[in-house]
C-alpha cells in the first residue's frame, strides 16, 4: 500500500495494486457500529456527540454469544474469566429490549470488585440509538455478575473485550 502511495504521487495516472481495507464490522447479532459508537463515547466519558462509526478508538473483540457458547456461569467464566474492560449485552425475549453493562474490572468468579468506571445502559426495544439510558455508578459499587441468563428469559447474550485500537502512522 505504501508503494501505492508514492507511485500516486511520482506518477498520478497509475491505479492502485490494492485496495483500502473496507470499513469493519461488529461481529454482534445485537449491536451495530452506531451503538458500539455510543458505548465508546460512554466509556471516554465524552459528552455529546458520539464518535462517528469510524473514529470509535476501541476493537469490540467478540469473547462468548450464548446462543453459540451456552448460557451457563461455568461457560461466562471460562470465556470472559480474568478479562478486564469488557461490554455484556442481553436482549430480553419478552420485550425485544437490548441492555447491557461495561464493566471495568476484571472478571472473576470468586471476588467481587467495586469500580467508578462501570456503568449501565439500555437501547429500548429493537436497534435505535435515539433514547439510549445510560446509568453511571455514583459511588463505588460492586460490578454486577449474570445469574441464570436463559432461565430468567434472555434471548441473546455476547460478551466483548474492548482494546485500544492500534494506530499505525506512515
């Protein structure tokens, strides 16, 4: 690609020999780029506008879907165990509703942690980002821990790891 650069400049009718990378995706049955924009802004605690959907300065790494992985506490602590910075989703069946929770701290099935920087928020019925609620942590409280994901009617859980892109500069 970098040749590509300078053979525009050295000579500009020749084309390019590859092409741009396509703008990724969020590997979520739940969430598009739009909320992921949203959750980011949430975690920079930025007020205002988002992040445009290509700006968003974090990788939304997929750890576990429940309906791949299995619903189970035994299945969350073995995907998402010992990770820090993550974002649970879960979509309601009753409602359509999808929340979630960032939570800062690392998981661990045997300590609870407490964190100014975890919060909570929802979506509302379906996929809009128009009225999201979002809920911070006045003081530091406990993180919140899944209980019994299937059995208390959630169609849909995903767990991601969130990691500061890298950014290469030429």
């Amino acid at each position: 690609m970098c040749d590509d650069v300078l053979w525009h400049f050295l000579m500009p009718d020749t084309h390019p020999s590859q092409f741009l990378p396509r703008l990724k995706t969020i590997d979520s049955k739940l969430i598009t780029l739009k909320h992921a924009s949203l959750i980011a802004t949430w975690i920079d605690r930025k007020e205002g506008k988002p992040y445009k959907h290509t700006d968003i300065p974090y990788d939304f790494s997929l750890l576990m879907r429940g309906s791949r992985d299995g619903y189970t506490q035994q299945t969350l602590h073995q995907r998402c165990g010992g990770q820090a910075k993550t974002i649970m989703l879960m979509k309601i069946k009753s409602t359509e509703e999808i929340f979630g929770m960032y939570i800062s701290n690392i998981w661990s099935n045997t300590t609870s942690t407490r964190s100014h920087d975890s919060f909570m928020f929802s979506f509302g019925e379906g996929r809009d980002t128009k009225d999201p609620v979002l809920s911070r942590v006045r003081a530091a409280g406990y993180d919140l821990a899944l209980s019994r994901g299937q059995e208390r009617g959630m169609d849909e859980l995903e767990m991601f790891k969130i990691t500061p892109k890298t950014v290469f500069m030429l």
